[in-house]
C-alpha cells in the first residue's frame, strides 16, 4: 500500500511541479512588463493594467480558474482546452500565470521605485545609455529587493497548485486525497503534506543562498 | 576663452520660478563656488548644466561649442545629451556610489562601458582595460584611497565614499568638474578630508563648480564667486571681496548667518 500511495503522490507530485515551474516561466517575464506598464507615463496604460490587478487580485484564484476552464467551452460551444490531463493543466497554467503575474508586478514596481533615483542620475552622469543603467545598475539593486517578498510569493504558488484539483487535474493534493476517498485512509494526507514540506523546504534552501548571495552589497 | 559661458538660463518647475536670467562665464583652471541659501536655485543650476533638468531658457556653451540653447533647439538634441553630459562631471551631496561595485569598479565602469563604443575594442580589450583600471587604481590613490579599492561602498566612511564618488567623476576626465554640496552629508569631521581632496583639485588647476554652505573654504579655494537668491544670481566676483565687503545688502543678511 504503502508503495502504490507513493507512486500515485509522486504522479501528482509531477503535475503540481508542471504547473508551478510554467506558471513561473510565464508569469515572471509577464508581471515584469505589467510593472513597467504601471509605471508608464501613459495615463490610459496604467489605467488598465491598475484594473486589471484590482480584478485579479480582487477575485479567488479558484473562482478565476473555473471561468477559465469552463468558460470558453460555455461560450464557443466547444472547449479550447483538450478534455485531457494536458488540457487541464495548459488552463490552470494560464490562469495561474495572469494571477500571479498582476502579484508580482506589484512586487516588481516596488523593486524599481525602491531604488534611489540617484543611482539612475548617477549613471546619466557617467554617460551611461537608459539600457547599461538598467543593466550595470538598478537591476541586481532590484533583485536584491524584491527576493524575500517574491519567495513569499512562490512559496505561496507551490500550495496554489492544490486548487487544481477544482477542474480535476490529477495533482499531488487530488492524489493524496482520493486514497481517503476510496479507501478511508487518512495518513496518505500527511504523507501528501510531507511532499509539500519537502519542496518547500528546497525553495527556502534556494532563496536563503539567493539572499547570501546577495548579501555583499547594502 | 571662457570654457563655460552660461547665457540666461531660466527654469521653472509649474508655476515655481527656480531659476531667473542666470548669467556666468568660466575660466579654464577656475574654481567657481556657488553660495545661498537653500532652495536659491544652486542646486538646480547645477542639475541643468549636467542635464539632469533641461532649462526653459538659455544656452550653455562649453569650449565655443553651444551643447543647450532653448531658443534655438538642434534637432536631436535630447539624443545627443549623452555626450555632451560627459563635458561635466557630477559629484553629488549624498554620493550615490553604486552599492554593487568595489570602490575601483565604481570609478572604471563608465569608462569601460564607453571604451566598449571604440572601433578597434575588441582586438585591444584587454590593453585598453589594463589601462583604465591603471587610471581608475591612480585617481583613488590621488585620493588617499590606495588601501580601499577593494571595499564596497558600505565599508566605508562618509569622506571615503565621498572621496571614491570624486574619483568616479575625475575618470571621465570632464571640462568641468560639478560639486552639489559635496559636504552636506558628512559628519564635521569627515568634512575636511573631503575638503583637502577638492583644494587638491584646485591647486592642480581644475575647472571646477562648488555649490556649498563652506564660507572659508569658498573665500580661499575658489577663484570666482556668486551668492544666488530666489532663483537669480545678486552678486559675482572675487571670493574675498564677496565674502569681506559685499555691495548687496541681501549678500550681507546671508553672511551675517555664517
């Protein structure tokens, strides 16, 4: 038994890992240019990027998923996400991506607002062109600001993955889940929990080496 | 020849006049300190010569050669302020040394980020970076900072960061070299290790403007002097007879505060 849960948590495990590595892959380039948008002098631009993260973050994740996934099959009359398990994790994928896009810019806007417009003058000074300030300067000064409240973030997104299971992707809480299900037991949700502990506890090792790392500059 | 000729520079920020007709040549070799009280306009006459703001009014003519007239705008004129800001170097009140960087890498950045610009940079790489940590490692001796190069910005004093900031903006070997307060920010006693590096400066024949609150240092390293108010320059002439006998009277209430 022992063995077959494990299987099963390791299938979900893959599933929940799928979902948060794409979700980060999109949605950290994304919420940078929404951050950027933010900060536009186009009134009209920030506008609506300001309405859509009063919209994102204003409204359940779990709630944003289901009009994704069901939506478009309601409206069109056939559904764009394949019924399979790739179809449903491509539409949890997306929805995650736009949630956590509109979090992170708002991390990321702090990040460059938090640098002190004189580094920026500085640079212009020494002659420097708006990229190599951006890249010689304020960047790894963003970075360094912006890495404890983005690892809160992610941490977050790993236990987000769970609400996948709302459109029945086979992910590790659906996995630990349905032994409970079908079989009473109640121990193969601690040992979903343990899964979850271990990857978080490797994302805490990652991010404290990121902040060490970092830690040579004031 | 004047290096300098500013020619009725005029800024406002909204409906705020900053800056009123400000007129002033400079000499080659000149010290040219800038007294008043704050928000006189010192400040950001320094920030329109480096481009940091664009006067509404005026020109700026460096060596004969007209790098601002608001009457007469150049097309392009925005694109090319990168290369006409490297005729000033900019030495701030709070540093601004960027925290990332040793001491050495903060003064040769620019430099090598320019080099990167030349034609023949990628056969001489490596010749044309000896040569410019060699300059960069030679100005922060001149500054007394031969034992901190290697240091990054928060291991060190106030004079010392101040210090590292000067060298940053010596390495771009600038027509003039800008001080906004250079002082401001230090505790009294890092002040005169600052101090003695820019009379240094002086004695070597810099060309330099220096905004600053420090009467006797103005009196005895500058070579010229003007005393702004509200935006608009009252008095300019010799240090001494500035500060010793002022003809204006609003000269006078200032220096009495001193």
């Amino acid at each position: 038994m022992f063995f077959s849960v494990t299987q099963a948590l390791l299938d979900g495990l893959l599933t929940s890992f799928q979902i948060f590595i794409f979700t980060l892959l999109f949605s950290l380039p994304l919420g940078l240019i929404l951050a950027f948008g933010e900060i536009s002098r186009w009134k009209i631009l920030r506008g609506l990027i300001q309405t859509l993260v009063w919209i994102i973050r204003g409204t359940p994740l779990m709630l944003q998923l289901i009009i994704i996934f069901y939506g478009p099959g309601l409206w069109l009359g056939h559904n764009i996400w394949s019924g399979s398990e790739a179809g449903r994790i491509t539409a949890t994928v997306v929805a995650f991506s736009i949630n956590y896009a509109c979090y992170f810019s708002v991390i990321f806007r702090g990040g460059i607002e938090g640098v002190p417009v004189g580094q920026r003058e500085a640079g212009e000074v020494l002659g420097m062109t708006k990229s190599q300030i951006f890249f010689k300067v304020t960047l790894l000064q963003m970075v360094k600001r912006v890495v404890p409240p983005m690892s809160n973030e992610i941490i977050t997104l790993v236990k987000d993955t769970s609400l996948a299971r709302i459109i029945a992707a086979y992910e590790l809480t659906f996995a630990g889940y349905s032994f409970m299900k079908s079989n009473g037991l109640t121990w193969p949700l601690f040992y979903t929990g343990v899964f979850y502990l271990l990857f978080v506890g490797i994302l805490t090792l990652l991010f404290n080496y990121i902040e060490r790392r970092l830690d040579y500059f004031r | 020849m004047a290096v300098l000729e500013v020619k009725n520079i005029g800024k406002h920020f909204g409906s705020t006049r900053v800056l009123d007709d400000v007129s002033f040549d400079l000499e080659e070799g000149n010290a040219l300190a800038i007294i008043g009280s704050s928000g006189s306009g010192k400040t950001t006459l320094l920030r329109c010569l480096n481009f940091l703001e664009m006067p509404d009014h005026g020109s700026i003519t460096v060596r004969g050669e007209t790098l601002f007239d608001a009457d007469n705008p150049v097309k392009g004129q925005e694109r090319d302020l990168r290369t006409k800001r490297l005729h000033f170097g900019m030495v701030f009140q709070a540093f601004h040394l960027f925290p990332q960087y040793t001491a050495l890498e903060n003064v040769t950045l620019a430099e090598k980020l320019l080099a990167k610009e030349q034609p023949d940079f990628k056969q001489k790489r490596k010749q044309i970076f000896e040569e410019i940590e060699a300059h960069g490692k030679a100005l922060l001796e001149q500054m007394g900072l031969a034992e901190r190069m290697d240091h990054y910005p928060h291991q060190l004093s106030g004079g010392q960061q101040q210090r590292v900031a000067i060298a940053r903006a010596l390495a771009l070997k600038p027509d003039i070299l800008c001080f906004d307060e250079p002082t401001s920010a230090l505790d009294p006693e890092l002040t005169g290790e600052v101090l003695k590096v820019i009379r240094g400066l002086a004695s070597q024949r810099t060309t330099m403007i220096i905004v600053t609150h420090e009467m006797a240092f103005a009196r005895d390293v500058a070579d010229q002097i003007i005393f702004m108010d509200d935006g608009v320059i009252v008095e300019q002439g010799d240090p001494r007879q500035v500060i010793d006998h002022p003809r204006e009277e609003r000269t006078r209430q200032f220096l009495t505060k001193y």
